[in-house]
C-alpha cells in the first residue's frame, strides 16, 4: 500500500482561481453575447509580447546549441555566471548593495524558489504570513506540514496572520510574539503596497533580534516609482545576516512563460540546529540546488541576461510604463466612480474597498454580471483580503480604458 502525504488533504479545495474560472464559464454559457465583450482583469500574468532585446538573445543561443562548436550540455545549477555577474552588478551594485554574483542562484520562477526554500528549514519554525497573502505562502507551508487543519474561517493552525489593513498601510505591525520565519512581500500582490525603508528596518531589526529568516518577495520591484522606496531588503542594514531575497523576470521582462527568476541567499545568513549551531544557509541551498535541480536552459538564460543590455532595460522600462500607465487609468476611473482605491501607484495592483460593505465574491458577481469584467475577490487572499477586490493592470491600454469606463458606469 502506497501511502500519500496527508498534508495535502488540509488544501482547501475552492482554490481561488478555479472557482473564478467555474463563475466565469458559467456566465459566459449562459449570456453568450456579453461573453463577447467580457475583460479579464484577474489573474496577474502579463500580456504583451517579450521584449526585442531578450527575442533575439534567445534565437542567437538556440543557433549556439544547434552547432558542434557552441553546443552546450548541462549548465551549472546555480545559473550560469554571465548571468550572475549581470544581476549582481545591475539589481545590486550599481546601488552600493553588497551582493555578489555566487550569493545568487538562478531558477525557473520564484513562486517555486518560495516554496523549495521550506526544503532547508527545519519543522519546528514558527511563521509568519501577512493576511492578506499570496496563497503560495501558505499551501506550501501546508504541504510540507507547517500546519493543522483549516479552521472555519479557513486560517491554518500553526500559521501567525499578521494582518494588513488599510490602517497599517497594509504593511504590518511587528508581532509581539517571537516568530521564526517571515514572508514580506513588497511591492505587493494584492495590496499593491510597498514597505518604507523605516518599516523594513524595523522588521530586519526584529529578525536580528529572534535570530529570526525573512523570506523577502520582490516579484514587483521593477514597478516601484517612489524614488525612496527601497528596491532589496538588503538596503537595510543587517538584513544580510536575517534576509532571503526572491526575484523573477516575471513580471519585468514579461517572462511568465519563459522562466526565468533567481534567489539570493547572502553567506552571512544562519539557521540552526536544535542544539543552537549556526549553519550556512547558503551551503543548504547550494546543496538542495545541485541535487534537485539542474538549471535554466541556456538559450532562456541569454534571455534573461539581455534584460540588462542597454536596450533591454529600456525595453523594460517601456513594458512596465505600459502596465503602470494601465494603472494610472484603473485608478483614476475606479476613483471617479466613488471608490476607495490603494495600490496602483509603485504595483501593477489596484486594491479597491467593497461599497457598502458588500462581500467580496458578491461584488465579483456584480462586476461580471453588470460589467463583464472579471476582477479578484479580496477574500481569494485570506481573511484579511474580504472587503476588498483587485483589478490587474496587466491588458493591453485599449481593455484598461474600457474597464475604467464601465467601473463608472457600475451601479451599487
Ligand atoms: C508573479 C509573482 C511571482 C513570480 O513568480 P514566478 O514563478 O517567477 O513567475 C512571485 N511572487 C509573487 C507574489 C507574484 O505575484
């Protein structure tokens, strides 16, 4: 008899998407002339084509591997160093940030560099998610067993939900109680809020302080406008002895189906043993690395390394500045239709009150029924996520431009 982790049996079935997915087929079946029309604004993937620039470096590399002379096999797991070099001298040193090309491990996507990381902590961490969160957080903690069985209201024991609210700025307050483990996503998906640089020293100086690990997701980095915004966690000082950093090519080189994304795990970073020794981390994730995995392929990491080639970054930075003109566009028109709007402004998120305090997944019904659009109900993202929903600026102008119009023409 075959045995399963049971642990899988604690995931909520209703996962948020497919649930969207089954509304949204529902309605498109039973009205198919506003199907025609319908907008999807929930799901945050990008929809513009790759960059020139990472086109082209991707063809010249497959021609390489169709040659004798340039073939190459199996890649080095960590990533190969053209492509480290580039991002520690551009994302870190190019901003007096100590990071160095072997603290960087290349990967296909940090969504998954989220989740293997539990590979190398140990079972008797306490940790900390903030509510509302992105979901991959929490199952994988589940899978691997960091957790009970979902309560009625569909929190995990075991986890500590540090609430992010409108008060706080939707960064949250330092816990009165120690945790071991943190995930701090900034900017964030949801909320589309970023963190300041005071937040985030004073969240660095509670990990110092409980010898505590912040796993730090800054998918959204090249989204921030505010010229004080922190862009790494290793802006703040300490943060190397306290601080995983996970970033992907995602959603600045519209690399969603491409994959590419890497995670820096600097040398001064501890765990422990349950007798208290201090272990390299970066040692763990250099062995979790090289034994299961075996690297992005070539021609995907040229791809990634001419994001940084002079007309890459500015192919990016048109990329982004086409998504956060989308956002300036969402904003505006769910402002002009009364609403009360965060986020937008350093995220392609915007993060928008229910009126009249309606549900989440009851104003999803009105969106899409009344507006065809399909938006992210707030609850998909925890407790702390009801009473609100999130529009994605991820389409192309014309679809943002007319979410905008019919918001206003919504009526509650
Ligand atoms: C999109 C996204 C990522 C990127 O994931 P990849 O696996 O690199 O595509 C990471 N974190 C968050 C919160 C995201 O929304």
């Amino acid at each position: 008899m075959a045995y399963l982790n049971e642990n899988y049996l604690k995931l909520k079935a209703g996962y948020l998407f497919p649930e969207i997915a089954r509304r949204v087929k529902l309605f498109c079946d039973g009205n198919p002339e506003a199907a025609q029309r319908l907008i999807r604004c929930g799901i945050g993937d990008v929809t513009e084509p790759l960059p020139e620039a990472a086109c082209r470096a991707i063809h010249r590399a497959v021609d390489e591997m169709g040659k004798r002379e340039t073939f190459r096999g199996y890649g080095p797991e960590q990533g190969y160093e053209f492509l480290r070099t580039a991002i520690a001298a551009n994302d870190y040193e190019s901003r007096g940030i100590d990071v160095t090309p072997d603290e960087i491990f290349v990967s296909d996507g940090s969504k998954c560099d989220s989740a293997n990381f539990l590979d190398v902590l140990g079972s008797k961490n306490k940790i900390a998610v903030m509510d509302p969160v992105y979901p991959v957080y929490v199952d994988t903690n589940v899978m691997v067993g960091n957790t009970g069985d979902a309560n009625g209201t569909g929190q995990y024991p075991g986890l500590v939900y540090l609430p992010c609210t409108a008060e706080n700025g939707f960064v949250p307050e330092i816990p009165a109680e120690a945790v071991d483990i943190i995930y701090l996503c900034y900017p964030n998906n949801p909320t589309g809020a970023v963190a300041t640089r005071e937040q985030l020293t004073a969240w660095v100086e509670y990990a110092r302080r409980h010898r505590a690990i912040i796993l730090y997701d800054a998918a959204y980095v090249a989204y921030v406008r505010d010229a004080d915004v922190p862009l790494s966690i290793y802006e703040i000082e300490g943060a190397r002895e306290c601080a995983v950093e996970f970033r992907s090519f995602s959603k600045n080189g519209g690399f969603t189906g491409t994959r590419c994304a890497f995670t820096v795990v600097p040398k001064d970073l501890n765990g422990y043993t349950e007798s208290g020794e201090a272990v390299s981390l970066h040692r763990l994730w250099g062995r979790r690395m090289s034994t299961k995995f075996n690297g992005v392929s070539y021609p995907i990491q040229r791809g990634a390394e001419s994001l940084y080639s002079p007309e890459g970054k500015l192919q990016v930075q048109t990329l982004v500045d086409h998504y956060m003109g989308n956002a300036e566009i969402l904003v505006n028109g769910a402002k002009a239709a009364g609403l009360t709007v965060f986020g937008g402004v350093n995220a392609p998120y915007i993060w928008i009150r229910t009126p009249d305090g309606l549900g989440s997944w009851e104003v999803f019904d009105r969106i899409l029924n009344q507006a065809n659009v399909v938006i992210t109900p707030g609850a998909g993202f925890g407790g702390g996520g009801e009473g609100y929903f999130r529009i994605s600026a991820f389409n192309s102008r014309a679809n943002a431009e007319e979410v905008a119009r019919r918001l206003k023409e919504l009526k509650w």
